[in-house]
C-alpha cells in the first residue's frame, strides 16, 4: 500500500468534508442574520470545555473551532482512506464491514447530536436535523471523491458483498 496515496486521499476527502459542513453551516447562517454564529459557538463550547473562557472575541472562537473541525475530518478521512486502499488492494470484505459500520456509525452519530441538542438547548442553526444534514453532505462529498479515486471499488464492493471476496484485481467479479 503505498502510504503516499492514502495520506492525499485523507488530506484531500477531509479536507472536502470539513469544508462541505463549514459552507453548509455558513448558509444556515447566513439565511439567519447570524454569519460565522455556528463556529463561533463551537469554538466558545471547546475552549470552555479545555478551560475556563477569557475575553476571547468571536474570531478566535471561529479559529479555534475550524483547526479542530478539520483535523477531525482529517483523521476521519484517514480511517476511511485506509479502509478504501486496504479493501480495494487486499481485503474487499473489509469494504463491506465499513459500509455496515458507517451507517451504524451515521445512525449513532443522528442520535447523539439530538440528545445533545436537546439537553443543550440549541436550536435552529444547532439543531440536529441541521447536523445530520450536514453530516450527511460530508459523507456523500467524501465518499463521492473516495469512489472517483479508485474507480475498482464499486466491483470489490459487490465481490465482498456476494462473499467473492477473492476476485482479482483486474477481472471484473463472477455472477
């Protein structure tokens, strides 16, 4: 597996995700009257949760929380591409597990934001349908680069979940 290739797949799908949620987020916003409100509340929540909040203003809220929200898509990407070139190259089964796991995955994550909105009191722009929505836009913008990248999966993915789980890279899967 060249490692190369997995850390740009990972840079550029989290990079794509982070910034698909961002613009998602910006037009709820926007359409609000309250541009950059939804970062700047993050960022005030996870510097308050890293200690207690000083006089920070609103830009470095927004700061603080974008640095963390795109290495966590980093290294969501980074689990994915792993899984993307270790299914395509070697284990096509595990295309079929992750598959499984990223909709339990989406499933819990739905939940958790609901339980957290309502517990927090957020609203509107927080809300968790304007989450999942945007959770939603990532994996489909991440998935759809990760899918272009390594036009096999699709076949590996269909091997796998037909249990063909050694069909050779070059050969289209048996029926």
């Amino acid at each position: 597996m060249d490692r190369r290739s997995v850390l740009r797949d990972a840079v550029v799908a989290g990079v794509i995700g982070a910034t698909s949620v961002a613009l998602w987020f910006l037009v709820l916003d926007l359409i609000a009257g309250q541009p950059f409100e939804t970062p700047a509340a993050l960022g005030r929540s996870l510097i308050g949760v890293l200690g207690p909040a000083g006089s920070e203003g609103m830009a470095v809220h927004v700061i603080v929380y974008t640095l963390f929200h795109y290495a966590a898509f980093f290294v969501v990407a980074l689990v994915a591409s792993l899984i993307v070139h270790l299914g395509e190259e070697r284990q096509p089964g595990l295309l079929a597990g992750a598959m499984i796991l990223f909709v339990a995955f989406e499933i819990g994550f739905t939940v958790l934001a609901s339980i957290l909105t309502y517990y927090s009191g957020f609203q509107g722009n927080h809300s968790w349908v304007a989450v999942a929505v945007g959770n939603l836009i990532a994996a489909l913008a991440m998935g759809v680069y990760l899918w272009r990248r390594h036009p096999a999966l699709g076949r590996r993915l269909s091997a796998a979940l037909q249990g063909e789980d050694d069909v050779p890279m070059g050969r289209p899967a048996r029926r």
